[in-house]
C-alpha cells in the first residue's frame, strides 16, 4: 500500500504580507481513494483563521484535491487540499530488520530454558495511572496539561 500525504496550502497574513504557507496535515496508508474521502472530511470542517467575517465559502474538487474560497468583506482567501504520494522523508523512522531468508529456523523442538530469578524490579507494584486525556480526532489534547496548575505565574 502507499502512503500518501494530505497537504494544506493556505493564505496566511493580511494586506501586504498575505501569502501562502503550505503544510502536511497527516498521512493515509492506503489507497488513494481513501485519502481522498480523508481529504475530503477535513476541507469540509476547516476553518481558516482568515477571514474573520466571511461572507461566501465554496468549496471545489479537483483533479488531486480540493479548493476552499472564502470571500471575505475585502478580500477572497483561498486554501488548497492536496493528496500525494508519498515517495521519500529524511525524517522517517528506520523500518524494522527482518531476518534474512536463509537464516530460517531449524523445526526441531527448542530446549527448555531455566528458570531465571525474578528481577526486583518486575516485583515492584505499577507507578499510578494518569487518567486518560482527552484528545480530538487530530490527538491533539482537549485540555492542556498546564491547564489548572498552582505552581505557574
């Protein structure tokens, strides 16, 4: 399967220094049909910081995505949602070493082990449980864990 991008390019900043940034919002691991109704689901439920007072919002499909409009009371803000392949990251994480084809192993029953002494640390009782957080669909947390403390300013 491939694992394909879902891209944002926005307007960001108004008068003069209005310009677009572009963004990776997550990736899908499957077909491109499928990040395709992913895609879909967020340019439907995103809400651009500007304008602050829309007037018109349309939303297009295209070809790789789709195009959300929002004409404000001056001026129009675009956002475009893209979906594409994957094919290189610097950042990924190493893929996990399989064993090589020709070190397969013997069918013979294996020898029993003996039993090793307990480790003092495994005999130790579990530190306590954190409650679980909340988090929206993104795992972004709800409410943030500073969110309550006395010992801040």
């Amino acid at each position: 399967m491939a694992i394909w991008g879902l891209v944002i390019e926005t307007t960001v900043g108004i008068g003069e220094r209005k310009h677009g940034e572009a963004y990776v919002l997550t990736h899908v691991d499957g077909t491109r049909e499928e990040a395709l109704v992913e895609l879909e689901q967020r340019a439907r439920r995103h809400t651009p910081e500007h304008p602050r007072s829309p007037k018109r919002r349309r939303l297009f499909r295209e070809s790789d995505g789709f195009l959300l409009v929002i004409d404000g009371a001056w001026q129009s803000f675009s956002t475009r949602f893209t979906v594409a392949e994957l094919l290189d990251d610097s950042a990924a994480p190493a893929a996990p070493a399989s064993p090589p084809a020709h070190a397969a192993q013997p069918e013979s029953e294996p020898e029993e082990e003996p039993e090793a002494e307990p480790d003092p640390a495994e005999a130790m009782p579990p530190p306590p449980s954190t409650p679980p957080v909340e988090r929206d669909a993104d795992g972004v947390p709800i409410r943030p864990n500073w969110w309550g403390r006395t010992d801040l300013p």
